[in-house]
C-alpha cells in the first residue's frame, strides 16, 4: 500500500492577482486536473487563502505544472520558498524543470 504522500498527482503553483497580504503564491497537490482543481478553489471549496484572494475581488491564476509528482515533491517546493523563482510572472527565467528545481538557483549553489 502506498503511503498518502507518495501517490503521483500534479504540483501545481498559482499566482496570486493582486496579492492577498504577505503571500503572492499558492502551491498545491492534486490526483485529479489541476484545471478542476482551480476551478474547485475559485468556487470558494479549496484552500482558504484562495477563498480571500476571491472574496476581495483578485483571482489566481495557474502558472505552472509538475505532472507525475508527490506530496513530497510539494513538501520539497514549499520548504525552499521557491515559489517566486518557479513563478512565469514574477520571474524572467523561471525554473521549468524538477531537475533545476531540485537544485536551486545559480545563486544558491
């Protein structure tokens, strides 16, 4: 049996418009579509920072997709605070790859 953390799904990021306070990225996990999913936490039943993005008139928009990926990959994504890096709208060259994202930026090698 496996373990919840290592089912393959997508990671997905979404990019925040305008930003909700400190928080300008939302980083997710989902068996299904991550299109659905969105349309799950635009609707008001996901996540709850996605809900107060909507309520006060922003949106969230899916800047990228990692298919095949696990919750420990999300784990990895979140603990890094790569968010901004991997963003296609907060950086000029983000990360497009698990493979650059495993390992950082030049900066922080």
């Amino acid at each position: 049996m496996q373990h919840r953390e290592d089912v393959p799904g997508s990671v997905y990021l979404l990019h925040l418009h305008p930003a909700y306070q400190h928080a300008r990225h939302y980083l997710g996990w989902t068996e299904g579509e991550p299109i659905e999913r969105l349309r799950i936490h635009l609707s008001g039943q996901g996540s709850p920072l996605i809900r107060a993005v909507v309520a006060g008139g922003g949106t969230a928009i899916l800047v990228r997709v990692w298919e095949g990926e696990t919750r420990k990959f999300e784990r990895m994504l979140k603990d890094r605070h790569y968010s901004p890096k991997l963003c296609s709208v907060c950086s000029e060259h983000p990360h497009a790859t698990r493979k650059e994202a495993n390992r950082g930026t030049p900066e922080d090698r």
